[in-house]
C-alpha cells in the first residue's frame, strides 16, 4: 500500500480523538492458493488494537494502488471478524468505511477494555468488608483511639497515592474530597456503616485514577498498608 494511504489512516484515527498509540500497523503478504489463480495477491494492510486481534484491513485489487476492498472486526459478542467485502471502494470512500469502524466498532471496544471491573474490586478491597454479620460490636460506633487510627490511616493513605500515581489536580481534589468525607463519617457512622462508605470510597477512587487490573492491585496493596492499624476496628 503506498506511504500516503498508510498516512491518512493514522491522520483518521487522530482527527477522529483516539490515542494513536493504541493502534499498531502491518503489511503481510497472503499465502498463495494454487487452486485459485484468480485470488488476490496483493498485500494486506491491517491497522489493529496493540495486544488484541481486533483489526481494520485492507488490500488493492491487482494492478491498481486506488482501488481497495477491506474487513474488520465487529464490537460484537465473539468479536466476529467480518468477509472481505464484496464491493470494491476507491480511497476517499474506503476513509468512510474506516472511520465508521472507529466510531462504532473500536472506540466501543476501547472503553469496554478501559472501564474498570468493579465487582474485583469489591473482591480485592473485602478486607474492608471482611465480616458483614450485623452484631452488637459492628453497629457500635468507634472509640476515641479508634477513630485516631483511621484518621492517621486515611491522611497516610492520601500520601501514598499522591506519592505513587502522579494524579492531575483534578484527580487530586476528587481524592481528597472522596478522603475527606470518609473521614468526616467516621464521628457519625457506626463500624458497619462507615465500612461500606470505606468500599465505596475505595473503589470510587480506583474508578476516577483509571487504574487497569495491576493498578488496582498496588492500589489495594497501598490501602491495606496504610489501614494495617486501624483493621481490627473494621472487625
């Protein structure tokens, strides 16, 4: 394929407002069928999903570098990988297709890759929730060196984040109000209570860092530590 058409693929994705890094491009040769002559021949030009086999390509009819015939993979159950398709298209109507792909097909899948599961994160973030039968103890409220423990845990916790993932400023401010209202709950919330605004604080705050799955591990292994003293109160 020339250098041009190369280009503009790359020039669509950016245009359309998706990271460019996230796409990787090759040219493969196919393998010949000597039972077909008529089959093409010509190279195929695939734009796919780094680390996934979710795909655009495209390939010229022989002997001519302006006229295309392409398949992609659909955001479908299985992710289908569709037939080359059946009509021939000159570039400018090739773009068409490929920029449909983007916005009903890859950006789909981007954010399903994107969006955090949070029912792990309720696995990961359980020891906030460890034992959630209602007794006399757990609809107690905190005693005055409890609610110091988690004081001083939180404000750790804070540290550890900032120190560790670099947020914006929005982030930070969505941290800290998230923090802060944690905190405030611990003087008006017994311990059955204030653990399930601690989860939901927790995973709020893994939700808005847009960590992946290893983030959310450090994430977890940063709240586990700063909280190490104050657990048994969460008990």
């Amino acid at each position: 394929m020339l250098k041009q058409h190369k280009n503009a693929f790359l020039e669509a994705i950016k245009e359309f407002g998706l990271d460019p890094t996230l796409f990787q491009a090759e040219e493969t040769n196919p393998p010949i069928n000597p039972s077909n002559i008529l089959e093409l021949k010509t190279p195929i030009f695939t734009i796919k999903l780094k680390h996934t086999s979710f795909m655009f390509s495209v390939r010229y009819i022989n002997y001519n570098f302006d006229v295309f015939v392409y398949k992609f993979t659909f955001f479908a159950p299985e992710y289908i990988e569709a037939d080359w398709s059946s009509q021939i298209y000159g570039f400018e109507k090739l773009l068409e297709h490929f920029d449909r792909w983007l916005r009903f097909h890859a950006s789909a899948f981007i954010q399903e890759q994107q969006l955090p599961d949070l029912w792990s994160q309720i696995e990961i973030y359980k020891f906030f929730v460890h034992d959630s039968a209602i007794t006399e103890k757990t609809t107690s409220g905190f005693s005055e060196e409890e609610k110091k423990n988690l004081h001083r845990s939180i404000k750790e916790f804070r540290s550890l984040v900032l120190e560790n993932f670099d947020p914006s400023q929005e982030q930070v401010e969505f941290i800290g109000d998230q923090l802060d209202y944690l905190a405030s709950a611990i003087d008006r919330l017994n311990r059955l209570d204030w653990r399930a605004v601690a989860l939901s604080t927790m995973i709020s705050i893994a939700t808005n860092l847009g960590v992946d799955t290893e983030g959310g591990q450090f994430l977890f292994k940063l709240s586990k530590q700063a909280f190490q003293l104050a657990i048994k109160s969460l008990q």
